[in-house]
C-alpha cells in the first residue's frame, strides 16, 4: 500500500485519479488539495464521489502532505505546477506531473511554446517523460515522472513503432486529431457551452497548439538521425462528445515499406503491450471501445505506395492523463502495470 | 415594410430574432443594440449572419432608434428591459418584450417571483399577454406586447383549450418539462458547461421556477371560476440537446369527460390554427419535428378515468420566444400570421 | 470464486455483465452464450473487451453450461427466457434472470401484459424479485432471482419506502422517466436512428408501457391496506443520450406528512444502504453522476401540502440491470455488495 | 413558378428537397415519389411537414409526372437513378440528379468504383457536374445536372481555387473529412445505432470511399497539367452530430506561394459568391455557422513553407445536396442564385 496525495483535486484530472486512486487496491488515498480558501468535500465538487470516500479538498500545505503521502500526483496548470513540483521532489517524494513543465528535455522549447521562463531547470533534466509503453525503464527508477499531453499521447503511440524502427519518413507528418470536450478542461467558457459546440465541430490552434513541439520533440529524440529533421503538422478539433481522442496520422514514407513490414514493426513494439491494442487488417478504432479505460486502439492502413495511415484512439482523460499517470506509478512502484487500471 | 429594431441582440432570442427578421418579407431591420462599449458587427458575434446582414451591434440610444424604427422588440433580462420599453412606449413606438416585466396582471405576484420592485406600474396595465392564439383580439391593437415565456408557452397551450372549456379540474396541474440547453441563456456557466450536461439529465429549481406563477396567473385567468384555485406543479429538467421544450402534462379530471370530447376541445380550439398542429390520436410528439419552427406540436392521452395527459412540443427560441413575437408583430400590423415564419 | 456463465451476451445488458464480471474478484466468468450459429470471440461482437478476454459467444447448450457454471446470468428477451431458466434450475444451478418473465406475483398480470401464456407457472412461484434494498433476506437463499426492470428500479427505490413507512397516498402517483437511449436495446431501429433521436425527445407507450404493472405490482405488495388500489401512471420518454434514467415521481399525500417525517423515512430506509445516496436537502440529483455505478441518487422535496417530489437517477444498465443483477449474485454467494460494483 | 417534382422523398436527401421547395417562392411542388406500393401523406413520413402540404408520396409514374412536372429532383440511390433519369429526360424535362450515377466525366471510373456496368453512357456525356461556383455557365443550359457529393463539395470548394490559379501540388492532397451522421442516410444501421454512435468518433472507409475518385477527378480537370497527376487521400470520419461536414485539407505546395497570395487567389474566386464566406486570417469555420443553410464557410492558413491548410464547412444536407441541388434548378431557370435560400 502506497500512501497518495493529489494536488490538483478539482479539475477532470484531478477527478480522474481520484476516481482511478479509490479503485487502486495497492493505493491508499491520504489527501486532496486545491487551490480553496477552505476545506470543502470533494463529494460536493463531485457528487460521483459521494459514499465512496470522505476525503475533503484543501489547500496544499507542501510540509503536511510530504509527511503524509509517499507519492504525489499533480494535475495543476503548466507554470504553476513547477511551483508545488520543486519541493515535493526536495523532501524525497515522487512525483508524477500531468502538467507540461517537466515534459521538455529542450527546456528552451518549453519556454517559447508557453511564453515563459522555467524556473527549475535543473530539476527539470532530471525528469523522465512518462509514455510508459516508450520509456518503462527510465520510469521505473525516477524520481519525477512528466506524464505526456493527452494529444502526444494518441499522436506518438502511432507514430513512435515507426519512427523507432528506423523507417525514413518525409516532412510533414501530419497529425489531424478529434478531442471530446472535456480536454478543454472544466473552466466554462464560450467555447464549450453546450449550446455552441454541440452540433459543432471546429478546427482550432491550427498551426500553433503547444502540444505540437512536445510530439515533435519526442519523435526526434526517438528516431535518431533519419527522423531528426521530420516536421510534424498538428490539427486538433473539438466535437460534440465528453471523452476521447481520435488521431489520424498521415506518414509520408521516404522508402518503400510492405504492409507485412509495418505490421511487423507494430507487433513488435507492442505485441507484449496490455494497453495497446492493435486492430486486425482493415479495421479501424473507435473512441467509444476505449472510453473509460486506459487502452489505446490502433489501426493502420498503407493508402498509397507511400502513405501510411496510422489511427489511434484512447480516452483523453485515462491514458492520456490519469490512467497513464497510475500506470507510471505502478511501474515506479513495482506493481503490474494493469493494477488498478483494469 | 416595417423598420424594426432589437434591442437585446447579442443573448441567443436576439440572435434568433435576427435570424427570422431577416427572413421576414414585410420587416427591415434597421438597428441592433445591446450593452456594447462599441459598435462591432453582428456577424462577429454571429458568425450565422456574415454575408446575410452588415448590421452592428450598437449602445442603446433609445431617441436614435425611435426615429429610425417603428417596431422595437426586447431581447433583454428582466428587470432590465422596464428601463427600455418605457421611453419606447412614450417615443409612440411599438414594443414587443421578450422579457418577464410586464408579462403580469398582478403586479405583486411579478414583484415576489423575480424580488424587485416594478418601475413602471402603469404601464404593466396596458402590456398585453402576447400569447397569440388566445389573445389575439386583444395583441392586435396593443402597443406593448409581453412575449410569454419559453416553458409557459408549451404549457399553456396545452392547458388553455381544457380550461377554457370549462372542465373543472382537481390540484393540481403538473407540468413535468424537459428543455433543451439554449433555454439557460448564452452565458457560459458550471451548469451548461458542455461536460457536465452532455450524457446528463437534472431537474433544477423544482417547485420554485419563475415561470410557475406566470403560467398560473394565466390559467386561472382562462379559466374563471372553474380554475380559479387550481395549483401548478412545474418542474423544469435540462436535458443535452441545444433546442426544444417537451412539456407533459397531467390533467386531474374532477369530472368525467370523455375521449371524444376533449378530441372536440382540441378541434375548437385549434382547428383553424396555422401554428398549432393536433397529432391523431395515440400520437405523440417529438421537439424535433419542430425545431427551427414556429409550430406547437400536441397530442394527448386519457391514461385513466380521470387523468388526462397533453404533452406539446414546441422550439423554445422560435415558438417560445422570438417566433412568437414575430408572430404576434404578424397581427399587430395585419400581415398573415405564418408571414416570414415558414 | 465462483464460475458464472452470462446467456445471452450479445445484447446491452449482456455485455454489462460481461464488464462487470470480468472485474469482479469473486467471478471466473467460463461461459459466454447467445443465439449465434457458430462460437464468435466476444471481443468481436464488442471491441471493447479485446485483450480482457479470450471467450467466445457460443450458442447455448444447457448441459454443458451446467457442468460448468454455478451461476447463470440470464440477459434474453422475455418469453425466450423462461425456455432457458427451467432446464438450469432443475439442474440445480442458481439462476439471475433480466427477463421479465419472473417479476411477477400475479401470473395474471404477466400474461396480460405481455400478452402471452406463461409456461412456468410453478418456477415463477419460487422466483424472488431481485431489488435488492426491498428483498435482501429472501434474495439470500433464493434459487431464481428476477431482476427488476430498469424504470422499475428508478421508479420504486423512489417510491417504496414512503409507501413502507405507511404514509397513505391517493391515487395516481405519477412516475414521468426519462432514458438514455440504451434502454431501447441494440437493435437498430427508425426511434433509435442517430439523425431521428438526437436533438430530440419524446414520450412513448403512454399510458401503456409494460413496466407499468410491474411497478403497481410491487407498490400494492409493499404498501399492505394502504397502498392496495393506488394507482399508477407511468409516462416514459427518450432523451438523447447513451446511459441513465431519471425518475420525476409526484406522490399525492393523502394525509400531513411533515419534510422531517420524510426524511426520517428516506433515512431509516436508505441510511445504511451502501448503493442508495440521499442527496442534501434541496438537492437533486443528476444521472451523470451515476453512470458507470450501481448507486440509486435520491433527492426529494414537498412542492406542495400534499405534494411530494422525489426524483431519482440511476445508470439503466448498471443498476437498472447488470449491476443489480451483481449485487443479487453477492448477496446469494455471501459477497459484500458492493464486490466488483466500485 | 416552375412545376416540380421529387423523386425519392423518402430519404433525408428528398427530405431536405421537400423542405426547401415548399420555401421557394418560385417553385411549385406538384408531386413526390418514391419506393411505395401505395400514397401515403408526406406528413406521415416527416411530421415536421404536417400543416405544410398535402402531398402524397405516391409510386413513380413516370409519364404522369413528366405531365405534371417541368422540373425533376431525384434523390435516389446510385444505379437505381440511371433508370429514372433517362425516361425523364427524354420527355424533356430537367433532372437535377443528386446520385452519383452522372458525376463522372470518365464512365470507367464511374463504373469501377460502384462496381456496375453504366446504362445510359450517352447521356452521362451530356450531364453537368453541379458545383455551382465553378460551372455556373454549363448549368445554365443544361438539361441533366449530376448534383456532387457531400464530402466532393466540401473538398472541392476548397482545393479548387488553389488548383485553377495553377499553383502546383504535390500529392498527396490529404482531405481529413469528418461528417454528421444524417450523411449515411435514414436506413438504421448498427453503426448508426445511438448508443453506437453517440460519445464516439470513427474513420471509415480508410483509402476506398466512392467519393475518393469523384473528388479526384475533377481535381484532375479543374488544374490542367500541372494538376493531372495529383493523388488524393480521402479520410471520412463519422462523428457524433446530425448535420454538418468540416473538410480540414491539407495542400502541399510544389512552389513557394505566399500568403497574400492565397488571399487573392480565392478572393478572386470567391469574391463575388453569395454562398461561399471567405473568414478573416487566422479564422476557421464551425459547421454550427452553416447548418440548414446552403454556405460553405472557409478558413485557411499556411502552417509551413510549403503547407497550405484549407478548411470547409457544410451542411451536409443543404450545400452538400439539396440545397445546391435548388441552387442549381435557381441557374437553370434564371432565378437569383439565392432564391428560397436564405
């Protein structure tokens, strides 16, 4: 039993791991906080929660909780997540961020995407990026886990088998992804008002969203020279749905690859992979098959002699947030990776 | 040709007010305002409008708008829209108010349901309740026409033909409504927020909505002596869909009255209705079948010797809003009703 | 441990169970049947169980299943249920049947409602109806559980226990129920059409929906003299949304009840009842909060003197199905309830 | 006023048609068809035209329409189209055909991509592709006008004006198309199924939609040289909406273009198009901004040296069938484009 504490309580990650905590049976919840004037139920932020636990939100206090739990999830905003990161890690805890201040190796990256200057730097080299199928044995031993951005995730389970196995591939990669609203995070605002984006699809933060250095970063670093120069295009829609991300990724091929090869290179990477399920030939996912589960569904399909089309699906606030976040922490913590998560 | 204005066009009746005035063959409008610091086009706060109109919206300049327009109608909150259609009314103009100000005979029951003190007493006595099909006789020659409210609308014209024709009924009347998301205005909020009322369903404000009373003055004033004490149960529920209001209504009979009569009820009432369409028996209405329309949709059931169930359907923003007010400017200015509406 | 086979397993209810079971920590889930011609993987029937699960669909063969399995879940449409129920209960097994074939007291009623011959009359006088708060005691030692209907359920967690605590009611209680559109089942049809059900609500089998009898049935046996010939009317509608009932019940006190005897009722019944969460005075409850749960939320409120509103919400395929179905299995084998319900 | 008649009423395709020509003012609608053994009241098929018209949808006489109507909408499925069309033209009326049995210059493609041989090839060489912006003056004289697809509509109004400025692409062009779900007709399918396609997303028809080689096509013939040997990559994505297509294209730019240069180029094409809104730099579309209307909305922005993003929005069913289908009729017959339209 590990003692917990997440910092972060009241937005749709934090909601997520409380609700993935209290199922965790190798996980005692010991404390949630926010940024609240007063402790307050977080049954009365969540009603889901009555009944299931008396837990109350309060405000974090870095000394109490350190004594308190062993392990740290943080669901704060980027900026403000270093704050709270620094001294968890200085008193001995573990750390698993879902912000995106510890996600860069290229810091100067982080502070022209977020237009902001990192304020631990250091602390930041010794950050492990936490795509658990992609870096299982750096996590196992660090400190400080970066969970990965809803969108990288969908976008690198897709893109990294490839990447990795040395196929060369032309600029752009093109990543056109669908995200359910509730990556918007729980802040109304114009733009997800049911009466606006219901009935809607929009494209937005085209050519611009901060998740596209992040995937770009990551797919540089995981392909050496053949992929170091590749540029990455990034589309995100939203759509009239609560959950889930649908990506759609168009790989230029620079050579010529068979269709046994490609399925060859994803069974390799995956084939011992609980959460990554790849689809029979011609088969396409669903975010409905993974809602509510820390799975990603993948299908594939060369197009044209030199086009492969990758789709992958995972539910946004599972494996691209919390899910992954317990998922690292069972790796940290010697569990089976599905514990808690299936 | 009419020259019209809106005052009130940037919350979801203005938009749809716009939308069915620029659609009207007899109105030119002339001038849109709300509480804006500048003139912005209505195409940015629309992007529905851009290519259709050129119009801003504008501040309010209430002796700028007397000259131009001729017809005014009020898009705004209550409370609020006392403060405009008085001045309007004294330019000599025409008023159609969308709001609840002067939408009550009896000025304390508005005083008590919306906690404010009304301004413009005098004037109140002269509105006219701009429910069309069963006032408009008196909407013809009035100057100052208090638009009904959306759930009042599907209530009403599921209650009135009953009343009217003398059934005596037991307390008390329960309206059991489902509205779609658009009824809760345009602003953002926790409630509306396009998460937390997708894949939901809640009753909210049970037995102390405002337009409770409304709906209750106006039956006991339908009904006379009959349904003078007759109680209203309303209970409102948000359901995820953008438009619409279904409202079903259970009827306790205090008397027997047969299948074939309340048919004939009906048919009396509303033979001879453009708007209001009888569905054959054991039909039941969708709000589908209405959306974007000006129709009511009703059908009905004996479910028991003594209760009866009317349900209508109709589109909040168009019948039970800015619809209704064309429809009622349709009369005040002799054009046929269904003008500029189908 | 015990060994549960689910027949019927194709349908929304079916593959709950097959969710359900398969994180349950007491069931090996060994069988898997429905009316299929040759065994097919589950996970092809529901892409969301591929790598949870290697079972097959098969068709039924009661011989084998009872050398398997202890327990059978049975998710087939009424009429075919009870040709499958018997066989399993002479060959000793302990059987959970969803169909509606069991429910009944009066075999009268079933037959007339369904409009068919019941052909296990002797079975159906031993059968015990499965809503577990009500019938816990008998449920225990039951061979043959019926579980209640989803709407029943909603319905009569609301309504039994005022009844219970004798409070006299006149006639009607009126349940108005709203659900999501998995309650219609998986088969595609014209009502359930994406295009035809979203943006869209409607009442349907007004006045003669077969759940009706069901929820009278219960209330007369659960009210003794008092409730004897109160009657029901029950208006269910569809509302655009996958999952969740909520249940508008207005019950008519026929003497002063005052709010505290109430909730002094809702609490002597429901205060220890682990799946039944009393809301706060004031407070309603919506079906987002239970999706994906076994939990019943109750709210209530006096609108009138003789009013009372109690709405409920409940997840129709969890508590309104499988889920209650699980909670009967635990409390057969001797589980805490909520064993792989949390 | 021009007699017409609808072939086909029974889809959401003939719907929207009924819809439209009851609103046109020139347009007189004298008979509706379909695959009926008998009349039936098109009010019965689509309450939402109850109290609009008394039309029947009575079985296709051919002769008896061809007295009655000058003018002949069909909405019929692919193959079955050929057979109605060429009677109807040889009694020399105008068809306006919405299927896709005309829309191929080249027979062959026709033929291998629906798998069928062509009966009436002589007459495919005298039809008309309808898209309206770009073929206004052959409309105009035509006889048989092959109304596009949805998603070649979307796609085309796009790429279109890139192609006939003559700037050179690079293949692939990349259309990520995503579709509400009225795009696959009113047959309820599994895929259709509410709780199927609710809370979901999905690609479909990876690299083999029939609309693929339509688009194509006149790609082809709209870029002359520089555009022959351009290959597309179609992605259709269903997802969770009744109305509405947004195309986000991805165009490979072979030489350097700049931005004002884009600008110009559809300015240029577009300037002076009712239906078609060029948005402001740096704004993308919504299809909430366009449903029930016949706009296709436009946002653009190089993301890269050489990348050009296009995005479009339709309704699905009115610029993407019907409504352009009446757009074309409003060519043909000399009437203002936007007649009934607006």
């Amino acid at each position: 039993m590990v003692n917990v504490a997440i910092i972060g309580a009241k937005g749709y990650a934090g909601k997520e791991l409380v609700r993935l905590c209290l199922r965790h049976p190798e996980i005692r919840l010991v404390a949630l906080t926010d940024l609240v004037e007063q402790p307050q139920p977080v049954s009365e932020q969540f009603p889901e929660f009555r009944g299931l636990t008396e837990l109350m939100i309060e405000p974090t206090d870095v000394d109490r909780i350190s004594t308190q739990a062993e392990a740290i999830f943080l669901a704060l905003p980027h900026r403000v997540s270093q704050e709270y990161v620094a001294p968890f890690i200085h008193t001995g805890r573990r750390v698993f961020d879902l912000s995106a201040d510890f996600r860069f190796t290229r810091i100067e990256t982080y502070e022209q995407t977020y237009a902001i200057e990192h304020k631990e730097k250091e602390l930041a080299k010794k950050a492990v990026y936490g795509l658990a199928e992609f870096n299982r044995n750096k996590i196992k031993d660090a400190q400080l886990i970066a969970v990965p951005g809803c969108y990288p995730t969908g976008a690198l389970l897709g893109i990294l088998p490839i990447v990795r196995a040395g196929v060369r591939l032309d600029s752009p990669i093109i990543v056109d992804a669908k995200s359910g609203v509730s990556g918007a995070g729980r802040k109304p605002t114009e733009t997800t008002h049911f009466p606006e984006c219901n009935e809607s699809i929009m494209a937005y933060a085209v050519g611009h969203h901060r998740h596209q250095p992040e995937i770009e970063e990551k797919i540089h670093e995981a392909g050496g020279e053949n992929a170091r120069d590749v540029r990455l295009i990034f589309t995100p829609h939203l759509i009239p749905m609560t959950r889930g991300i649908l990506s759609t990724i168009y790989l230029s091929l620079a050579e010529e690859v068979a269709e046994q090869d490609i399925a060859r290179i994803f069974q390799e990477h995956y084939g011992g992979e609980f959460f990554i399920r790849l689809l029979p030939a011609g088969k396409f996912p669903t975010t409905k098959a993974v809602t509510y589960t820390n799975f990603c569904d993948i299908g594939w399909k060369k197009v044209a002699e030199h086009l492969l089309i990758v789709i992958t699906a995972i539910d946004n606030l599972v494996k691209g947030a919390s899910g992954q976040a317990v998922q690292c922490f069972n790796i940290c913590y010697g569990f089976p990776e599905q514990t808690g998560l299936v």
